[in-house]
C-alpha cells in the first residue's frame, strides 16, 4: 500500500468516525433532555397495541394489533399505490414522450398543453380533484355501476377475487366479496399517474432528440417506418440518456405517494402520524417513516440502475 493511498483511507476513517461520534452524541442527548423532562424514548412502544383502524390494505390488520404490524400495512399500502402509479407514469409519459417528436402538429400541440397543465398545477390539487370527482361521479353502494365483472360505487372499484376467495355479489349492504380498490387509492394512482407522466414525457423527449440526427437519416434512407425507427434504433441508444433522471423521477413518485394523507389514504405517513399522536413518540415515528422512504428509494435506485447498466452494453 502506497504512502497517498494509507493517507486517503486513514482521511475517510477519521471522517466516517466524526459523523459516528456526532451521532452518538446527538443521541445521547436528545434522550437526557427527554428523560429530564419526564418524556419517554425508544422503540419499545412498537409491541403495544396500536388501537386504531387501518381502512384497507393488503395486510391483515385489526385496532388490537401491535404499532409495528400498523407501521407494515401502511408501508404495504405505500407500495400498492407507488408500484401501479410507476408503472402507468412509464407507460403513460413514454408514450406521451414519443407522440410529442410526432410530425403531426396538432398532436404536437395536444400533448403540449397537458404537459404543462400537469407540471404546474400542484400534485395535492390534482389528487383532490381526482378524489372529489370520483366521490360525485360515481353511483352509490347500493345501486352501483357494472361493467362487465367490474363494478364500479363510491366504495371505489370492486374486481373479481385476484386470489381465489368469494365471488362478488350484491348483499343487503352493497357489494360483497371480491377485491375492491379504493376510491382514495383510485384517486391517488390516478393523480400520481398524471403528475408525473407529464416529467416523464419530457424525459423520453430529450432522450430521443439528443440522438444524433444522422441515426434519423440513415434509418430512412433504408425506407424503415418512423415508429420502426424510433422503436428499433433511436429508442435504444436514448435509453442511456433517459435513465438517470427516470431514476429521480421514480423516487419522487414513491415519495409523493405520501400526499395520500391528504385524501384519506392511510400509507405509512398517515399511520406514522396517528402513532406519533397516540403514542407521543415523534422521533421514533418520525424516523420509522423516513427510514422507510430512504429503503425504498435505495431499492428503486439500485433496480432501475442495474437495467440502465445493461441499456449502456447494449447501447
């Protein structure tokens, strides 16, 4: 080992043991000034019984289960609204993206308007508008709309079991069995879904326009269909260009899920908050959800980077 290389570990173990030692003792200190004020600390509140109601959720949950089973349905919930609303912002914004570069003008201009329409009005306006014109729009429990084997009620939308599981029927209180989606997780995909389609079409836009324009020619020189082109040729050298700020894209998604809160959506910060309110733990709650967030975007990051790896050899 090199002299500059021994003095360039020994920089970053000093550093790396600083920020340990100021969090040690940032901790240590923040618990004597609960303690001295008579406040309790720790995360041995997660095994007591929460004593609330999550509405929904794909994990079973009942007021009498502990805070930690409550934190897990809102992360699980979390999850259920992020992973759908990325995928429809992918499908949605890329083919936005490419109908934006189309030679029809119209067209051009359509999507044009949306984009900026979508860009600029908050993401809380648009998922309370989604919330509110579903609430008037659609027929009540008793008497909903069917479409197929799909019904669709202000209880949101109810599917045929996903799982097995009891058929939908209509009881003497509405709809029984199936699987039903949310209106406020309706809402919530829907607005998420909008917003950030809109980013994504402008992500896929400059990716395809920074292609060198010879890669357009040469494309129709040998009579290849415009979409061919960009489907076979320009969008896979575009790839390369478009990842790194897809990756900043999904992170956002997954944490503008949390605005859920707002409509009554209960993902982790709505059942972060409720805990810290009855349990008087803002810290340990408060770092619960942020720890959360911090999981899932490393995830996501780790993922999208492993597929925009292969985009760069194939490229």
């Amino acid at each position: 080992m090199t002299r500059s290389m021994f003095r360039s570990i020994a920089y970053q173990a000093v550093f790396v043991a600083s920020i340990a030692a100021t969090i040690a003792w940032l901790a240590g200190n923040l618990h004597a000034n609960l303690a001295a004020r008579g406040l309790a600390s720790g995360y041995g509140f997660l095994i007591d019984a929460a004593g609330f109601a999550i509405s929904e959720g794909p994990i079973a949950y009942a007021p009498g289960d502990s805070y930690l089973r409550a934190f897990a349905a809102g992360a699980a919930n979390t999850l259920v609204a992020a992973i759908p609303a990325l995928a429809l912002t992918t499908l949605i914004g890329t083919a936005l993206g490419i109908a934006s570069i189309a030679r029809n003008a119209l067209l051009r201009a359509a999507i044009r308007v949306y984009v900026d329409v979508a860009r600029n009005v908050p993401l809380l306006v648009q998922a309370l508008f989604w919330y509110i014109s579903l609430a008037y729009a659609l027929p009540d429990s008793a008497s909903p709309a069917q479409f197929g084997s799909v019904y669709f009620s202000k209880n949101g939308m109810t599917l045929p079991p996903l799982f097995g599981g009891a058929p939908v029927t209509m009881g003497m209180f509405g709809l029984q069995g199936g699987t039903t989606l949310s209106t406020e997780l309706i809402a919530l995909v829907s607005a998420l879904a909008g917003y950030s389609s809109a980013y994504c079409a402008e992500i896929v836009r400059s990716g395809l326009l920074a292609i060198d324009k010879g890669q357009w020619e040469a494309a129709a020189s040998l009579g290849l269909a415009r979409f061919r082109t960009i489907r076979q040729i320009i969008l896979p050298q575009a790839l390369r260009i478009i990842f790194p700020p897809y990756i900043s894209l999904a992170m956002n998604v997954i944490k503008n899920s949390s605005l859920g809160v707002a409509i009554g959506y209960p993902e982790i910060v709505s059942v972060g908050t409720t805990s810290l309110n009855q349990s008087g733990r803002a810290i340990e709650c408060i770092s619960i959800v942020a720890t959360l967030y911090l999981a899932l975007n490393l995830l996501t990051s780790v993922v999208i980077g492993f597929f925009e790896r292969r985009a760069r050899r194939g490229s």
